[in-house]
C-alpha cells in the first residue's frame, strides 16, 4: 500500500491537507474542507482506510484538525469515522484525535455526537 | 428548468429606490443577486469573516450558514446561468447586522414541487427540540443516497443551519406559475451578549 500525501489548497474552494502513512498507521486531515467535487476528494480517503484495515488488525491513529468543513464533507468525515469503528469492534488499536477551534461550539457538539451515536472513543482538544 | 421559465415571470417595475429603503432598516454587511460563481462566493465568505472578527462565536455562525445558504444556490437554484460547462444557480442573499444579531436570508427560484418538502422539512426542524435535530443531523449524514430527487445532500444542510443559529427558520414562498416558485429562508445568530 501507499501513502496518501496531498497538501492543502486555498482558493475559491478549500480542500485540507491529507497525510496517511500505510507503514504506521498515522493519518491526518487538517486545514478547511470546502470542495468543488467532494465525493471525488474523499473516495481514495475511505478507499485507502477499507484496504488498510483488510489487511488485518495493525494500529490506526486519525487526527482531524480542521477549522472549517461543510456539510457536504461532514458525509465523508462519517465515512471516515465508521470504518474506524469497525476496525475498533474487530479488535485492532485505533485512536481517533479531534481538534476543535475553541470558539466553534457547534463543531465541538457534532464531534461529541459522533462518539454517541457511532460509540467510538474520540479524544476531542479544545485549541 | 432554466432561463426561459423566467421569461414566464410577470415583469413588474422594479423600483431601485425601495429596494435601497428595504436594505436600510439594517446595517447590511453583503446583498448579493445574480448567478453564484464561486469567485462571488469566495469574496463574500471572505467580507463576513472580516466583519466579524470582533465577535467570534457569532461570526464561525454566519460564516457557516452563509455558506450552506450560498452552495444551496449554487447546486440546487432553478434558475441557472450556463457558464461553459459549469451550471451555475442563480439566487439572493443578504447578511444584514442589528443591534443585537445578525440575520442571513436567501433566495432562489425552485421546482414548485419542491416546496412542500421544503416547507415540510422547515416545519419539522422547527418543531424539534435540539437533542432532536442533533440526532437528525446525524441520520441524515448516515444515510446513504440521495434524500430526494432535489436533494443530494440529503438535507443537512437545513439542520445545520438551524443547530447553528438555534433560532427558528422562517421560509417565504412566492408561487410564480405552475412550475416555479421563489422560495427564500431566513434564519438569525444572536450576538454575543455585551
């Protein structure tokens, strides 16, 4: 497998930076989400985190640092989250990391409510 | 359905002056109508977050409802301008500051058939408690495919808008002919208490 390396873009649209590292297991989506074609953006994501967690039960540690996101990418941060669920139910090491911008109380809610109604541990830090 | 439903549209005089004295009741920030590119997106968004650096909380509000608000235009008007390849809706928007919140109304042609999901939809958000719409949010998220034929996004949209300003939507709809209606909503952010 190989890593997925894009960096982030800033213009009329916004797309994050995203890192996965297919040796260890770190992952990382920061920046803004705001996407011309979303689906075409995420899909190789999700893709990438289906085939990684395949191929049995190696650690997987996921940080989102993002100060913005619509909610048309908020499906795909879902996406994100339930192939992490099961690749915790099934047994392998995953911990999920969420930077929350410390005046965005909403963002802040969503990502409690992700770890309610989906049941996987998420350390949220307020920054 | 494109331009040419327009021309179906009774042409009333346009009064500049009014339009100018409705504004004036606030202070308004942007006032917008025409086709939403994104260039127009992008310098709007940019004039809120400017604005409203002195009250944070509020402004990641406005700032994200404007933008659900404007990508609703932008996908789903039924007035489009053909720009190459690109459709791009046609609408109104308009952010205006009172004393104590700011207010976000948008506008946009749509499919007459659409409007009593649309109304229903507001109806029901307002009828909701927020433990409701939180559960809501995430079902719809969850949801695979689209909500309906005019939504792909399955609805979200609204309900973030309502979670974030957690004040009422108020919808308008103005029935145009047999297949177009103008169909606007308006939500408010409260400012941060001085």
């Amino acid at each position: 497998m190989e890593n997925i390396d894009i960096q982030a873009t800033k213009g009329e649209f916004f797309t994050p930076r995203v890192f996965m590292n297919a040796a260890t297991g770190e992952c990382e989506l920061s920046g803004e989400s705001y996407i011309e074609d979303t689906l075409d953006f995420y899909r190789p994501v999700v893709q990438w985190l289906e085939q990684y967690t395949a191929q049995g039960l190696q650690p997987l540690n996921f940080t989102f640092n993002l100060q913005y996101y619509n909610t048309s990418s908020s499906k795909y941060l879902l996406d994100i989250i339930k192939v992490m669920k099961k690749h915790h139910d099934a047994g392998g090491p995953v911990k999920i990391s969420w930077f929350v911008p410390k005046d965005d109380y909403d963002m802040l809610e969503e990502v409690e409510d992700y770890v309610r109604f989906v049941g996987v541990p998420i350390d949220i830090h307020q920054v | 359905m494109t331009q040419s439903a327009l021309s179906l549209m009774e042409k009333k005089k346009f009064s500049f002056y009014h339009h100018y004295i409705n504004l004036s009741h606030e202070d308004v920030i942007v006032s917008y109508k025409g086709p939403f590119s994104s260039t127009i997106m992008y310098e709007m968004s940019k004039e809120i977050q400017n604005r409203l650096v002195k009250d944070l909380v509020a402004g990641k509000k406005v700032y994200s409802i404007f933008m659900e608000l404007a990508q609703n235009i932008f996908n789903y008007s039924a007035e489009v301008n053909k720009f190459g390849i690109r459709n791009e809706g046609i609408g109104t928007i308009v952010v205006t500051e009172s004393e104590d919140a700011y207010s976000i109304t948008a506008g946009n042609l749509v499919s007459r058939r659409a409007v009593p999901i649309l109304v229903d939809k507001c109806q029901l958000i307002n009828n909701s408690d927020r433990e409701t719409l939180r559960r809501l949010k995430f079902e719809e998220k969850n949801r695979t495919g689209a909500a309906n034929e005019f939504s792909k996004g399955a609805g979200v949209g609204l309900i973030h808008i309502a979670l974030t300003s957690a004040e009422p939507l108020e919808a308008e709809v103005a029935e145009i002919n047999e297949q177009i209606s103008f169909f606007a909503i308006s939500v408010n952010v409260k400012k941060k208490a001085a």
